[in-house]
C-alpha cells in the first residue's frame, strides 16, 4: 500500500500528538499551524487515565509525568468550603492524576517531531479538494496540496466551517476565567472544586509551589462586561467563598488572566468527509466538566494510527475511525453538558437540594460513567524514535499495570462527580477496549 503523505491542520495537542503517532507507524507528516510563534500561553490542564494510557502506546507516559504534577485526592466543596465528597485515587488504579501546564505539554510534543514537521504562521483560509486531493489555501495566498488532510484546527475550524458550514460551536449558558498563581501555603497539593451560587471555582496543583484556578459564572456568551472583569471583579464576585478561593484570587493578576465562553459542538453526521478528517475540538469539542477534552483528542491520535496501520486504504481506515470514536466523544459531550448544567444550578433551594444528595450518595456513585472513560487500554504502536526521545521512550509503556504503565486516574478539572474507575488491561489482542 502507498504511504500517502499526511497533512494536519493544526498545532495544538490533537495536532501534535497525531503527528506523533502517525510517525510512529511510518507516515510522514506536516502540521500547518496559523500562530507565528510559539508562546507559552494557556494553563492548566488534567490527563485521565485514557490520555495516559494513549500516551503510553506510544511510549511517553513516564516521560510526560515528569514534566507535571501527580494527584492523588480530588475534593467537590460547598461555598463555604464544606466537604461535598472527596476521592483518594486507588492504588490499583494508577500514580494519580497527571496536572499539567497547557505549555509544557505542549513544549513536550513539540520535542518528539523534527524541526520541519511544524510550519508556523500558515494561517488556513479556505480548502478544497477533488477525488485526488485537497488544496488548502493559506492567508499568505499560497497554497499546499496533499493527497490526505486531518483538520485538528479546534472548536472554531476553518476546515469545518469551509466543508460543513451548518455545524457551529453551541454556547453551554456560562464563562469561565482562568489562571495560574503562587500556591498559597498549604494549597500545593489540594485539588477542589467549589460549587456555589456565583458559579463553581477549581483549584488545582500544577507543582513547583503553583497552582492553577478556574472559575465560571452563568451568562450569555456575549456578554462584554463579563468579558472585561479584571482580577478586583472576581474578588468581589466570589467575595462569600471560603479562604481558599479568596487567597487564590488575592495572588491572581489581570495579565494572566484568560477568559472565554464554554462552548461545545453538536454530534456530527461524520467525522470522515472525502479525504479530509476531523479530529479533537474540531469533530467533538466538549464542555470541560469532566476533563474530557484533550484527553479525547489524544485518544483520536492513537486510534487513527492504528486504523491507517491496519486498513488498506485511507477512505476505509476513516471510516474504521469515525465508526470507534463517534459513540464514544458524542457520550462524552452529552454527559458533560449535562454535569455542567447542574453544577451551575444558582437557585438556592436548587444548589440546598443538590448538595444534600451528593452528601448521601455512596462512594460507588459515578463509576459506571467514569469506567466507561476510563477503562481503556491502547495496542503499542512501533518504536519508532523521533527527535526528543531517549532510552525511555524507544519501547512503549506497558498496559499491564505493572511498572512502566503509566495509567493514571483522573478527577478531571471541572469534573462535578469524582471518578472511580478500575483500570482493565487489552482483551484479546483488540487495538483498543472501551468499557460499557
């Protein structure tokens, strides 16, 4: 079979670590990315024990937990800092949650590619393409033509918007501001998140004595005064919270403030549309209520890989892939739409009745939901070894759970139920193995 050369649209993490595994397996790649350099920007995130375990086909999940932070306890509070339900990530199931720096991950895959597989500054501006290729025209008005294209190009893609221009992102009904501080003392190694009639406020430990916060608050996705809120807004908004959030918000500065509405994508018909595919936030962009969204861009990475490596041609490999992923992301955003909606509850009759019942669940309540994102396990790809690795990286992590797997187990940011999942190693040689 031809090895057609890939192009992927998009240098964000979907972008990356599919670059990444599609080397694995031989292709060769060129990722197009429309920012001019790469800044450090963004903040924190959270990896699930699928992220990790993704990781871990391609040999990177020990590598990777050295640049972040590993979490074990992960605590759901009320406004005045009472305990809703806490969880202690088990033994069995993983080191703990891997938090993150947005930056550093991405500085992380940017070390496994070669200098010439990214290209800055190619801003996408329209595509086309015939029964042979696809043109992708940039905003310098050259054009680059390649007989396949992935379109990881995020929540507001130009491939999307240019291919299927009925499907655009959806507003959730809230904002979210984030950030990152100096972890006040002992915070550095708490992660909660406090619910409460202003809206919910995340604290999370990033390591190296910081921490990265996030806070939401109900209101249309249009609201500039919402959008100008500078640090003293905030104080003031989460004024009747308990000393954590206050301390957390006296350390914030407005120059490291980032804002933005909580947006999703509805199911699409199709992920595979001739030879262009959509991966990540640009097929299935979800709420952040379960900590879902690069994780499950970095699972697409994997499975593609896989679904190229063993299918014959391309056309049938995207349609194997949209087949596995499309159940799978469209179960995810829904759920976590759903959590956010109630996790945003402001009525206090509302927010009193809620609280209570979260008090009175067992401990097994939600593992149902969080197996079934959890327990996933990925074929190792081949070792092939790309710029950036060393002795560690040259064979794949294992997915037995012993030494040198790298699941861990997320109580994802934003994440209202706390997970508990139970890890589960291939099942008969399958690629992949989703739990139901």
């Amino acid at each position: 079979m031809e090895r057609q050369h890939i192009t992927i649209i998009g240098g964000g993490i979907a972008g990356l670590t599919t670059a990444i595994a599609l080397k694995r397996i031989g292709r060769s790649v060129t990722v197009f990315e429309a920012a001019p350099t790469i800044r450090p920007i963004g903040s924190g995130i959270s990896l699930a024990p699928n992220a990790l375990s993704a990781f871990g086909a391609l040999g990177l999940s020990e590598a990777l937990q050295e640049r972040g932070h590993m979490l074990r306890t992960f605590h759901i509070l009320d406004h005045r800092g009472r305990t809703l339900t806490r969880t202690s990530v088990p033994e069995e199931v993983g080191p703990g949650i891997l938090c993150i720096h947005r930056a550093d991950l991405h500085a992380f895959l940017m070390e496994q590619l070669e200098p010439g597989d990214v290209r800055l500054g190619r801003r996408t501006v329209d595509i086309h393409q015939d029964a042979h290729r696809v043109i992708v025209t940039f905003a310098d008005g050259t054009q680059h033509r390649t007989p396949l294209l992935i379109a990881a190009d995020g929540v507001r893609s130009v491939v999307r918007g240019r291919l299927i221009p009925g499907v655009s992102p959806r507003h959730a009904g809230y904002v979210a501001w984030r950030g990152e501080v100096e972890a006040p003392v002992g915070m550095a190694g708490t992660a909660s998140e406090t619910w409460g009639p202003k809206g919910r406020f995340g604290i999370v430990p990033l390591g190296r004595g910081r921490v990265y916060w996030f806070a939401t608050t109900n209101a249309a996705d249009d609201d500039h005064r919402l959008a100008q809120y500078r640090v003293t807004d905030l104080q003031r908004h989460f004024a009747g919270y308990h000393p954590a959030v206050r301390d957390v918000l006296a350390r914030a500065t407005d120059g490291t403030l980032i804002h933005g509405p909580i947006q999703d994508l509805p199911a699409m018909a199709h992920f595979a549309h001739g030879r262009v595919l959509f991966i990540g936030d640009a097929a299935h962009a979800t709420t952040p209520n379960m900590g879902q969204g690069a994780c499950q861009a970095i699972e697409d990475a994997v499975v593609l890989a896989h679904a190229l490596r063993t299918t014959p041609d391309a056309a049938a490999a995207f349609r194997a892939f949209e087949q596995e992923r499309m159940p799978r992301t469209e179960w995810v955003v829904r759920n976590s739409r759903s959590i956010g909606e109630v996790g945003q509850w402001a009525h206090p009759l509302a927010i009193a009745l809620r609280n209570r019942l979260i008090r009175q669940l067992p401990p097994s309540f939600g593992q149902r939901r969080y197996v079934r994102i959890n327990d996933v396990r990925f074929e190792p790809l081949p070792a092939t070894l790309t710029r950036g690795t060393d002795a560690r990286h040259t064979s794949p992590d294992r997915a037995d759970g012993k030494p040198g797997n790298d699941v861990a187990h997320a109580a994802p940011s934003g994440s209202p139920v706390p997970p508990h999942a139970r890890a589960a190693g291939p099942e008969h040689g399958d690629i992949h193995h989703y739990a139901s």
